[in-house]
C-alpha cells in the first residue's frame, strides 16, 4: 500500500482518490484554500467506481509532502502554477510528482524549481485524466476509468520507473509518449471542448441540463475534427507521433471508430455522454483556452504549422468573456518561452530544464 497525496478536492481529486483506494492505496486530499475539504469525514463515489471510505486531510502543502510517497496534482490548470510554487519548497529527493493531466509545460516550470534547490524528483506528465466525473458534495460521481492514458516524465531518464509507480497506483492503462510536447499534444480536451462550448454556450449561460455526447452533432463534430488535424500537423512538424480524435474517444469511451458526432451519439445512447456544463464559467473555457489552446498556438507557430482555428477560438472566447486568455497563462508566461529556440524547448521537453543550447559557427 502507497500513501498518495493529492493536491486538489474537485471531482478529478475525489475520483482519483476512489480509484486509489479500490487499488488498495492510502490517498490524502489537500485543498489549497482549505474550503473543498471542509467539513468532509467520508467520500462516496458512484458510477464506474463504487466505493465509500475516509481519506486523511492535509493541512498544508508540507503536510501533504512529508506524510506521503507520492504525489498528484489534480486541479485545473489554472491553479497549477500556484500549487507548484506551493509545494516545491516541501518536495523530497526522489518523491514522485505526477501531474493529473498536465498543462502548458508545467512539468518543466516545477522541474526547475526543484532544480533550484538542488532536489532531483521525477515528474510524470498524463496526456488526460485516470477517471472522468462530476463532484456532487461529498460525491464523486465517476463517469469511466480510462482504458489508456499517455505518460511521459522528466527527466526522461526516469521513464520506466514512473511508469511502474503509475501502474502500481493507478492500473496497467499508461502509453509512454515521446517526451513532453508529445505529452502536451496528446491531451485533446482543451480542442474538443472549444468546439462543445462554441456550440451549446447558450445551454451554459442559462444554466440548462444538457447532453454532451447528444449535442455533438455532425457540424461540432466537423469542427473538432478539423481542430484535430491543426494538432496532428504540428506533431508531424515535431517528428512526433500521437493519437487521433478517434482513437481518444474509442480508447476512452469504448465505443467503435466512427465520424466524430456518432461516436458521441453512441456514448449519449450508451449513457457515457456525459452532461454538458451548467455554467459559462466552466473549466472548458476557463481552463482550456488559456492553458490549452494557447500552449498549442505556441507550438504551431514555432514549428510553422500555424493552428489557425486554435487562434480564432482563443479570440473568441476573448471577445465573448472580455478576457486576455493568452495572458493569463501563468506558466508560459513564466517560462518565458520567446527568450528560447524550438531546439532549447525540445531539449528541455526531456530533461525538464529550459537552458539556451549553445550556437555553433
């Protein structure tokens, strides 16, 4: 039995800490602002994972570092860079750091931070999430335990043993990828959800109950599958292999190979589709366009390979919000990635530091 501390109490957090805990692990839940863990003496989950039990709370970032073997981020991207600077000073040589799921180069933006303590730990990066649901008070409502998730850690060196602590935590489902940027073009929820919310932000902003899987209809699913080939092409760009549109959601949802909208109609008849935000003020925009369209316009651009309806729906979503989402990035803009070549950042893709490569005449 491993002690996993968790750094989130959302519905990513309480589904993984079931998942744990029907594995036969010990997780700890750690809120950072103290307020999604109050109160909480039992967790139910519900669904694709049954199970109730007591999970030990932290206090604190050092807390849940020294009270446990290993740790996982589970919160949205937005609160990552807070949570890293959190508990970096508090990571031990050698403590396993897994980043549920990963975003904007994060793993790299901790790595350093260790590095500047003289701390060697490796990071693991998911390309998604081990489970999917919803957080219903003290609920998890866990909709699937995925099938596959990609994985790739820094330094790269430390791969095979990552993988089996994961495999050990979590379940024989991880596919090594590539390196980091692998990693960050693998998660293809950022996409997706562009497409979804453009679709149904109506049914978000009046708060209505809607079918996700239903309401992908043929021209949503057009425009994901048209969002899925900008994403494709830079990874060719990259020499970089990753799966399609289709395979994530046959891999994920269990269903056959099909155009886009009828795969999601199958998941919708199957009662897998999952149900639509019930807010405009939803991760899918919030989370996703910052930290997951704008990474992969990044990338396009530095590999020439412009994601051109990554961009519009970043400015979309802009004008419709009244936001600047490419600055609220906290990571890139950390990282200050315009400083460095293509070639620093696929170096530092595997070993989790962003150095200037040395110029040659």
């Amino acid at each position: 039995m491993s002690k996993v501390g968790i750094a989130g109490a959302g519905s990513i957090a309480f589904g993984s800490a079931a998942l744990l805990h029907v594995n036969g692990h010990d997780p700890m839940l750690w809120s950072p602002s103290g307020a999604s863990t109050e109160g909480l003496t039992e967790l139910t989950a519900t669904g694709a994972i049954e199970t109730r039990f007591t999970p030990r709370i932290a206090d604190s970032a050092q807390a849940l570092c020294a009270q446990n073997d290993a740790l996982l981020i589970a919160l949205p991207g937005y609160g990552h860079k807070a949570v890293f600077d959190a508990l970096a000073p508090h990571i031990r040589d050698g403590q396993h750091v897994i980043i549920s799921s990963h975003a904007s180069l994060g793993a790299i933006y901790l790595a350093q931070l260790l590095e500047a303590r003289g701390i060697a730990a490796p990071i693991t990066a998911w390309g998604t999430t081990a489970v999917t649901g919803r957080r219903e008070g003290m609920t998890a409502k866990v909709n699937t335990v995925r099938k596959k998730v990609d994985l790739c850690t820094v330094p790269e060196t430390r791969g095979d043993c990552a993988r089996a602590v994961c495999t050990g935590l979590f379940g024989d489902v991880f596919v090594p990828r590539d390196g980091l940027l692998a990693i960050t073009l693998s998660n293809l929820n950022p996409q997706n959800h562009l497409g979804i919310a453009l679709g149904n932000i109506t049914r978000m902003e009046r708060g209505e109950t809607w079918s996700q899987g239903q309401n992908v209809t043929p021209k949503v699913g057009a425009l994901l599958e048209a969002l899925d080939l900008e994403r494709l092409a830079i990874a060719q760009a990259l020499g970089l292999q990753t799966k399609t549109i289709f395979e994530h959601f046959a891999a994920s949802f269990h269903v056959p190979e099909a155009s886009i909208s009828e795969m999601n109609q199958q998941m919708h008849a199957q009662g897998n589709g999952g149900t639509g935000p019930a807010t405009a003020d939803s991760r899918y925009v919030t989370e996703d366009v910052p930290y997951g369209l704008v990474p992969t316009a990044v990338l396009g651009r530095l590999v020439g390979q412009p994601a051109t309806l990554h961009e519009a729906g970043t400015q979309i979503f802009g004008a419709m919000y009244g936001r600047d989402f490419t600055a609220e990035n906290e990571i890139l803009n950390a990282l200050n990635l315009s400083a460095y070549t293509l070639e620093d950042l696929q170096q530092a893709a595997r070993t989790g530091l962003l150095r200037k490569t040395p110029q040659t005449a």
